[in-house]
C-alpha cells in the first residue's frame, strides 16, 4: 500500500512539475503594431499569440536608474481573444517609448518595438518644413530589438486625405517638405514598417505646423521691353495679392545664361515699371525678369523672361527685307511693322504674327531715306502696352537731276532753272556764273529757282552759264556739281 502511494505521489508530482516547466516554456507573443495616436500620445498596441497564454505588457521605465528596474508591467491581459491594448499614460508624443511582451511574467521577452518620436520645423524663409524622426531611446533601451523595413512619410493639408509623400529605407530619418503653401494647416505623420510584418504600419505621433507667412505673388507677367533710342523700358504686372514689396530685376544676354541684377526695386505697387540704359538695343539683344524677394531676402516667384526687338534691314535695290528677333520666346504675338519716309508721318504697312516682312519700295525713287520700326503686343495685353524695337533705317542714292536749257520768255513754259532733287536737302548752295566767273545768282534756298536775269536785274543774253550746286542730304551724304546750262529765247 505504501508503495503504490508512493507511486501515485510520483506520478502526480511529475505531471506538476511538467506542466511547470510547459509553462516556463511558452513562447511570448509578437508585437505587429506600436502606433502613438494623433493627438493623444496615446499608443495602441497590437500582438499575435503563440501560445494561448496571459499576455504581460512592459514599457520601459522612465527615466531609468541603477536603483529602479528598467522596465516596468503596465498591463496583465488574461483573455486571449483580445489581442490589443491602449497606454494611456505613454506621452509619446513628447518621447520614445518602447514596448516588450511577455507570455509568462518570469518567460521570454518579445521583440522590444519602439514608437517612432516626429518633430519639424517650419523654415518660412524657404518655404518649407523639415521633418526628423527617431526610434531611439537611450544606451539602456537603444532601438529595441526589431528590424525595420522602411518609413512612409504622411502630409495632411488642411485637413484633407493623406497623402503618402515618400517611402525611405531604414536608414533615412529625414525629409523636407518644399514649397508649402502659406497659412495653410498642416499635418505630419510617419510609419514604421517592421521587418517581420509588411502588411503593418506604426504610426508615429503626428505634428501639426500652420504655416504663417506673407503672400508671396501666385503671378508676375513681363508686359514691355520697349526701345527709346539707346534705353530701354520695361514694365511688369504683379498679382495684386502679393505682400511682399521686394522684387529683383535681372538681366542676361540669353534666355538661358547667367542673370546679373541690375536693381533691387522696394514698392507695394502691382504694376512695376523701370529703364535699362546701359545698354546698345540698335545692336544687341537683352533679356530681362523679375523676381520676388521674401522677407529674408530669398527669391520666391519669377516673372516670365522678356527682351527688347532687333531689328535689322538688308536692301537690295528697290527690296527693303525686315528680320528681327522673337518677342518673347516661345509666344504667339502680333506684329505691326510701321514705314517713314523722309521723315514724313509713320505709315502701317503690315500687321502678322512672323518676324520678317519684305518691303518694296520701287514706286517711292524719289526718295531717299526709309525708316522702320515694329511694335509687339502679347494676347491678352493692354494695347497701349506694346513694345517697340529700335528704329532702323536705309537710304537710297541720292538722285540729282539738272536741266541743261532753259527759256526764261515769260510764257510760263521753263521760264525757270532749278536742280531737281529725290528728297529735301538738309543744307544746300546754287551759284550761276556767267563766262567771265562773275556771280549771276546765289541761294541757299532749295526751292529758290533762277530767272535768267543777271545781278543788275537785266535779262541775262542768249548763250551758256555755268551752274554750281553742293547740297547734302538727310543722311549726311554730300553731292556736290558743276556745269554749263544754255539760255535761249524762242
């Protein structure tokens, strides 16, 4: 009988025993999700059971001492069909916190997961927000024990839908937000996604940056390059609900080379007007735009790019061809081309949408000097804010014609002597001299005639007397001419 008590004694004490050491055994559960809860510092966790067990939840201690434990129990869950659990006393939203699980309060710790801790700052200079996040804690907890896939990084505008503006290895712990709108709300968030569990995300604590700024201009248009002689005028339009009221005005000798700054311009104005006169627009093209400045002096919009027209002229005898550059590279503009004459009243002579135009001038000879000029007007501009390009202009040989007779009778048919001319003098001398050099007559009246009289007001007799004419046209040129022209009456 002692015996089979013993046996009995032997046998229950090894069922004990091994389902103690069952127990001891037990594999802990696996953390899939430490997310912080936005707005709260709140963390919610999420496991997957091993082994059908209580689930022990331990957060590391803050701050940790040689004289306290480094972890502390925080929660006891003992039915296993819930499989989450809310700290509500994290403040993750200030720190890292980091989390370990347990399925026996003496077993095996789970992997230790950490939160991931946001923070950013909003740089109003540049317009934008840097965002740095961190898994770190301390050299006690370090990072904890989970491997990391990569991060997501979340932007909420105004309170609008998510959106996802990167994905970054593990390494990464940065990112800058360029270009944000001014005072505008925005929200951060980031993901932690783990090695062990793909379809997971922890999210990190959000930070909410409202972005406080002056208006920069949604708009600057270049509306004149304008050439006045050896200057030239330019004008900007800017978007009326700008606050800045510093701009920059640039210059290049291409549309896409290097700008150098003329002149910081300081106005509240919306319309922008200045003169570039160290400059040679009869001979060279420039390129202009004008750029906001913010408060800390950084460029923020640009106007587009705007430049003066050359124009140039080749003549081949009566054929005058026009060519000038683009206005405003890349834009449908309108041309009018405009025609002066010897200085007479500017004439229209085409109205199109190329940069050139043949000019035919053959029923004009009498003339000398031909002057251009066109005017460019963008769709949808003003039409007084039109730009011109420099003046350019030709001149013909000079064509003198002098009669040779004349019959100075009274009866109204070449009664008179007078060069002909195919344009105006600008200075001008007739001299008649009879056979003997004296002087018969003298003008420097172009429209002036002789009459046939000698200087004592006689009639001056039949035969031949000699001319002499220097005049000089508009242009500068001189022509300069003597001869003989015979007087007879009939």
């Amino acid at each position: 009988m002692q015996k089979l008590l013993r046996v009995i004694i032997f046998l229950t004490s090894a069922c004990y025993f091994g389902q103690l050491n069952a127990q001891l055994n037990l594999d802990p559960p696996i953390l899939q999700e430490v997310s912080v809860l936005s707005g709260t510092g709140n963390v919610y966790l999420n496991w997957e059971l091993q082994d059908s067990s209580d689930v022990f939840i331990y957060r590391n201690k803050i701050p940790p001492t040689s004289q306290s434990p480094e972890w502390e129990l925080i929660a006891t869950m003992t039915d296993t069909s819930i499989t989450n659990y809310i700290d509500f006393t994290a403040n993750a939203d200030t720190m890292v916190r980091i989390y370990k699980l347990r399925a026996e309060s003496d077993g095996y710790d789970s992997e230790r997961f950490p939160t991931t801790y946001l923070t950013s700052v909003f740089d109003s200079c540049n317009s934008q927000i840097n965002l740095n996040w961190t898994i770190y804690v301390n050299n006690i907890y370090d990072e904890g024990d989970i491997t990391v896939n990569s991060y997501e990084v979340y932007q909420i505008e105004e309170g609008g839908a998510p959106q996802l503006l990167g994905q970054f290895s593990s390494d990464v712990k940065t990112y800058t937000a360029e270009n944000v709108n001014p005072n505008t709300n925005y929200s951060f968030f980031i993901n932690l996604i783990p090695q062990h569990a793909f379809s997971s995300r922890s999210s990190s604590n959000s930070n909410d940056i409202y972005t406080e700024m002056l208006l920069s201009p949604s708009y600057i248009n270049a509306t004149v390059a304008s050439t006045n002689g050896s200057e030239i005028n330019l004008k900007f339009e800017i978007d009326p609900a700008s606050e800045l009221d510093t701009y920059r005005l640039l210059r290049s000798d291409s549309p896409a080379g290097n700008y150098d700054t003329l002149e910081t311009i300081t106005t509240t104005s919306s319309t922008i007007t200045a003169l570039d006169a160290n400059v040679d627009p009869n001979n060279s093209i420039y390129y202009y735009k004008l750029i906001s400045l913010n408060e800390c002096g950084i460029e923020t919009t640009n106007s587009d790019v705007i430049n003066n027209i050359l124009l140039e002229i080749d003549n081949r005898l009566f054929d005058n061809s026009l060519n000038w550059n683009e206005f405003k590279e890349g834009s449908f503009i309108d041309y009018k081309i405009y025609r002066v004459i010897n200085n007479l009243d500017p004439e229209l002579i085409s109205d199109n949408n190329s940069n050139n135009f043949d000019d035919n001038i053959e029923d004009y000879q009498n003339y000398t000097q031909f002057c251009y000029y066109v005017l460019a007007l963008e769709p949808g501009t003003p039409s007084d804010d039109y730009s011109q390009s420099n003046i350019a202009c030709v001149y013909l040989k000079p064509k003198v014609y002098i009669p040779e007779v004349f019959t100075p009778n009274g009866d109204g048919t070449n009664d008179e002597f007078k060069p002909m001319f195919s344009f105006i003098p600008s200075s001008y001398v007739l001299k008649i001299f009879n056979r003997w050099g004296n002087t018969l007559f003298e003008t420097s009246d172009y429209s002036k005639p002789w009459n046939g009289t000698e200087a004592n007001g006689n009639s001056a007799p039949t035969g031949a007397y000699i001319y002499y004419v220097k005049l000089t046209t508009e242009n500068g040129q001189t022509v300069e001419q003597r001869g003989n022209v015979v007087v007879i009456y009939p």
